[in-house]
C-alpha cells in the first residue's frame, strides 16, 4: 500500500493537532514543493524534532504502527510500518543555536542547515512544512545512487523554483 495523500494529510494534522511539528522530506516534500503529486509514494519521510520524538511516536502507536527493525536503524533515522502497508521513514534532529538540525550525534557533523526549514508546500490544497527545494536539491547530490525518480524530482524542483541542475543530474 502506497501513502496517500489522504493519508499523510491526516497525520500531518493529527500531529499538529497533538502539538507535534514536523517537515515533509522526500518524494512527499518534493510533490508538496510542487503542489501536485507526481507519483505513488511508498512512505512518507518527515523531519521531526527530537523534543516531539515521543509524542509522535505514542500518537502512531495508538494507531497502529509499531517499529520495523532493520541492521541500519538508528535512533535518528529509523522506520514505523502499519500492517496495512503504511510506512513513516524518520529523521530526528535537534535544533542549534543558528537553526541548524542536527542529524544524530553532533560529532559526526551531519545537520540539516537552517535555510532548509523555510518552505511551504501544499497537498491536496493543505499548506504543509516542507524541507526547502534548494535543500531537497542538495541532499540528492550528495552521493547516493539515484533511481529514475530522484532523477525526476530534482529535475523537476529546479525547473519549477529556478535553481542550477547539477551536472550529475544531466545526463
């Protein structure tokens, strides 16, 4: 089973409405940059803030989704499945002082940078909290093998907000 828009609305407002912010990443981030949705998404991958980490987690609980183990699962990165097929993919950070996000522990120097947590996206004609287009950009050239889809999105998010296609995206 696929998130659906629907879906991810809801949990957007169920969460907002416990006092749970959180940033859309990925595929979902990406549509909702764009403000339509480009295709199936598997999962919904959101950016939440280590504070609201338990509060997220016993709202999901309560509806179901329980922890799905796997040999890379950190406790900054890790994955909530429903049985019906649902899957949220999180990334736990903690603010700095300069609104940074800092992605697991401070040392290994991985942060989601201020500028990234400016944007607004819409699905389903809801404004949503979404990880910047430039950021979304950025954290696709960063080295990881692409699939066709990665392709697309960062095509398309530099064609829509007017931003460099980096070279590796050109082909």
């Amino acid at each position: 089973m696929a998130m659906s828009a629907e879906d991810v609305i809801h949990l957007y407002d169920e969460l907002e409405g416990a006092g749970v912010p959180f940033w859309f990443d990925g595929g979902w981030g990406v549509d909702a940059l764009l403000g339509s949705q480009s295709r199936k998404h598997k999962d919904l991958d959101i950016v939440i803030e280590q504070r609201h980490l338990a509060a997220a987690l016993t709202y999901l609980g309560s509806q179901g989704f329980v922890d799905a183990p796997s040999e890379d699962r950190r406790d900054w990165n890790f994955v909530m499945a429903h049985e019906d097929g649902r899957v949220i993919d999180f990334h736990v950070i903690v603010f700095d002082e300069a609104g940074n996000g800092i992605y697991g522990p401070a040392e290994n120097g991985d942060a989601y940078p201020a500028s990234g947590f400016t944007d607004i996206g819409n699905i389903t004609g809801r404004n949503v909290r979404c990880l910047s287009a430039a950021y979304q950009v950025l954290s696709h050239d960063s080295g990881y093998e692409l699939a066709e889809k990665d392709l697309a999105d960062v095509r398309a998010l530099c064609a829509a907000f007017d931003l460099p296609l980096p070279p590796r995206f050109r082909t």
